[in-house]
C-alpha cells in the first residue's frame, strides 16, 4: 500500500478515535474547537465571501475543511520516515495543540485536560494505526469514517432541538395570527415555522444550557446587583410581541430573516429592578460563551427592547438561544444582543464588543427596509397572461407603509398590502401583472413609515452596514 493512502487511512482512525474519546468524556468535538478558531481568526473578505457563497452551509463546511487539513497532514505523515522521537514530540503537540483549542472562549467552564487527552489519543490511535497490519488498517479506518462523519453531521438537528426541561410559565397560549393573505398561494407564512427560522452564530454547535443551573446576573452600575432564575425572570411579567429578525448578511432575495411571535420581558423592567445608576452609559449583553454585544443606554430608551424567552409559543430552542436572548426589533441580529444570555452589564466606557476586533463598525446598525419577491420565482417559467406576484416586506420597527413592484424599465405599481401585524413584523403584498409572452425582469421596493422612506435603492454588499438595492428577478411567460 502506497505512504500517502496509509497515512490517510491512519489519520481516519486517530481522527475518529480522537471524536471519541472527546464525546466519551463530555469534553467539546476537536473538530468543532478547531473550526472555532477559524471562525473567530477568519478575516472579514473571506468571512464574508464564504458567507456569500455558502449562507448557512458555513458551519458544516467549516467541519470538513478541518477533518481534510488533518487527513492530509496525515498523508503527509504517511510519506515521512517513521522514528520513535518524532513519535513522541506529534504525540507532545497535538495534546498541546488540543488543550490550546479548547481554551478558546470558554472563560471559567473550560474542558480541561480532557481535549488533550482526546487529541494525544488520536494521534496515539493514528501512530498504532501506521505499524498495524494491512488487514486492521482498513477496519481501523471504516471505523473512523464513521465516528467522523457522526460528528460532521452532528448540526443536522441545530434549528429545532429543544432543551431537556423548559416550560414557558405561566402558560401562555398565543392567539393565531392573522393579516388577511392566508390564501395567497406561496407567500412566506406570516410566522415562519422555527424548522425554516435561520440559525446564525459564531459557534459550531448551540450551547446546551440547562435551566435550573442558569442564572441572569444584572452587574455593573447598578445599585442593587441581581441573579434572575429562570422563574425569577419570567415572574417580572412576559410581553407578546411581533417582530422580525433580520441578520446583517441577508442579501437581495434572501432568508436570512425570520418573523416570530416572542414572548419576552420588557428589557427596561429588568434593568429597573436592579435600580440603575446614572453613571452606566452602555449596556452590554453577554452569552454563555464570552460572546458580547452592547448597546448605549440612549438607544436602549429610544428602542422596545426585551429579554426574550419565546418564540412562536415554545420557549427559544437551544439554537436560537435558550434560556433566554436579548431582542431589540429593528437592530440587525448581530448587534441585537446575546442568545445564550447570562450576563447584562452596565457600564460607563465603550466595551470590546465581538465584532469590534473583527473589522465592523460600533452598532447598533439599523435594519434598512428591504423587500423580497417570493413568488413567482427568479427564473420561472409562467403561463402568459395576469400573474399574482408575491412577497414580504419588512422596515423595524416602524413598519411598512407602501410596497410597489415594476416591470422593465415601467413605472412603479402600487401593491395590494396585508393587515400589519406589527409594526416591527414583515409585511405581506401582492400585486396582479399582465405578462405577454417573452422575458420579464420584476423589481420590488417598499417606503418605510418611519420618514416616508423609500428603500435606499444602492446596490450594497452586506458588510458593514447592511445590504440594499431591489430585489430583482427575471421570469419568462409564454
Ligand atoms: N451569543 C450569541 N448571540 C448571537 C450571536 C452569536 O454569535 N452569539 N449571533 C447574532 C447574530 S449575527 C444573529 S443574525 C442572531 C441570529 O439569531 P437566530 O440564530 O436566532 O436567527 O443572533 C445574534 N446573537
Ligand atoms: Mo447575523
């Protein structure tokens, strides 16, 4: 058998034996403690053309780029003439080289020496591997394959996983929601369904918080510093609110945002029972992971912040931040505030928010109205004659006023709206065109109520504030 194929073949099975003993002692997945590092390292061009390439594949991908930089590396040991001392010091590095990785944004609940463990044990697993017989390389490696492939599709599940022992209390059954467009065909549901909800992070899988040891500290420059149980927070009272979520990188066309019924405190009612002090100036908001985002308490007061709790009547899935996320409608996701919440902190400085280092500007940045043709789709072929054109808008949090839709170079037609839900929740519209066979290009944009302000019609990139331009698609009738 040729080097190369036996050190893959090697690398599989340490690789596998690696996830293993890393499951086996609760310790994080080396894996996923290594894509960690790129997605905290990744500079913005590439985070942010990846992003463009793969929407949320990212994670997954992520993933496999790791395992195929191990197996090659593998291959490459496969090649090396073996000596015990360069045994020893790959042993010596990647148990290092494990511990250094699980370090990594996990202050105080690190894994210990568990992921060294599992890293010097793959590697161990890799080396016997190499001198094993042909006959047990083969099996070896098959066995490796699957713990890895276990592992790579370990997020399958992320979007609806619901944590072990959450009830919403006090039992709070939602009204249905209604804008009057239910029988229009292939419009987005007026609430989207949490298997279609996007899930966006910079963490390779959620964290798993376990409610009855969860607590809300509310620090800094407050009189009367808090720790909130899970009860203790949802006895200051829940609120129902309607409200889009819409992260930074959701482009012309779309889904990175989701409308939700959530159910949340008043983030206000959190803080005033902590009696405020004067001097704090900007709050901050930090996950269960270190992760943090702030806010400046003037924008705290302008805008209806909550510490969310629910969403669509369940309580918030792990992966869209159980126990509980802090949600300001009308701020993009990822100045909106902490999933995973643990901590809300006043504060009189600026603080080094995560996205700071990483090359995007203080927030909090507003969602820009934006809208979106659902139907018919880009590319379609539709019989020709009057067709319905389908879509959402949304411009937290103060609503939708006017959507209209053009045809070619044609004038702007104004668009049948559906009862607004709320202001801060996406807008459903619909508008009849005659098509005449041939090709078609259909633009959309909708005015804020907010100013009377027209989508800002500029072609822009996501980053650093946010996509514009009209979303556009080409059909073609005959
Ligand atoms: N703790 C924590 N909270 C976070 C993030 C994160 O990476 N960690 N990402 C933010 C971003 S970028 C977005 S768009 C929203 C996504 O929320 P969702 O996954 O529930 O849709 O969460 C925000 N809150
Ligand atoms: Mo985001």
């Amino acid at each position: 058998m040729k080097g190369w194929i036996r050190g893959v073949a090697a690398a599989l099975a340490g690789l596998g034996t690696a996830e293993a003993l890393a499951a086996a002692t609760r310790s994080r997945s080396l894996i996923d403690a290594a894509g960690l590092l790129v997605v905290d390292i990744g500079p913005v061009p590439v985070v942010e053309r990846t992003i463009q390439v793969l929407k949320t594949a990212d994670k997954p991908v992520i993933r496999a780029s790791v395992a195929s930089t191990i197996l090659a590396a593998g291959g490459l040991l496969g090649t090396a003439p073996r000596r015990a001392s360069r045994d020893a010091l790959a042993v010596g590095a990647t148990a290092g080289i494990g511990a250094a990785l699980t370090r990594r944004r996990r202050e105080g609940h690190g894994d210990g020496w568990r992921p060294a463990l599992a890293a010097a044990g793959g590697t161990i697993g890799a080396l016997g591997a190499l001198t094993a017989p042909a006959a047990l390389l083969g099996p070896a490696a098959l066995l490796g394959a699957a713990g890895l492939a276990a592992s790579l599709v370990g997020q399958s599940r992320r979007r609806t996983a619901e944590p072990s022992a959450a009830t919403l209390r006090p039992e709070h059954p939602l009204p249905p929601a209604v804008d009057g467009a239910e029988d229009w065909p292939e419009v987005s549901p007026l609430l989207t369904p949490l298997e279609r909800f996007y899930v966006t992070d910079v963490n390779m899988r959620p964290p798993v918080v376990e409610p009855a040891g969860w607590r809300l500290a509310v620090t800094g420059a407050v009189g009367s510093p808090l720790s909130l149980s899970y009860d203790e927070l949802v006895d200051l009272g829940l609120v129902e609110f309607d409200a889009a979520l819409v992260c930074i990188h959701n482009r012309l066309g779309w889904d990175r945002l989701g409308n939700a019924r959530w159910l949340g405190v008043p983030l206000r009612r959190v803080l005033d029972s902590a009696a405020p002090d004067p001097s704090g100036s900007v709050l901050v908001a930090r996950a269960v992971d270190g992760w943090e985002v702030s806010m400046p308490l003037d924008t705290v007061d302008e805008l209806a912040g909550y510490v969310a709790v629910g969403m669509n009547g369940r309580p918030l899935t792990a992966a869209h931040g159980f126990p509980a996320r802090v949600f300001f409608p009308g701020i993009y996701g990822q100045y909106t505030g902490a999933k995973w919440l643990t901590e809300l902190r006043l504060q009189s400085r600026p603080n080094r928010d995560y996205w700071l280092p990483r090359g995007w500007a203080r927030g909090p940045v507003r969602v820009r109205p934006l809208s979106r043709i659902d139907a018919p789709a880009h590319r379609a072929h539709v019989p020709a004659g009057p067709v319905d054109v389908v879509g959402v808008a949304w411009a937290p949090p103060g609503g939708v006023s006017a959507v209209d839709l053009a045809m070619g170079g044609g004038p702007w037609i104004p668009a049948e709206l559906a009862t607004e839900l709320a202001p801060a929740s996406w807008r459903r519209w619909r508008v009849r065109v005659v098509l005449p066979a041939g090709g078609h290009t259909l633009r959309v944009r909708c005015t804020a109520r907010a100013g009377s302000q027209a989508q800002d019609p500029t072609p822009r990139p996501p980053f650093p504030t946010g996509a514009s331009g009209h979303h556009t698609i080409t059909v073609t009738a005959r």
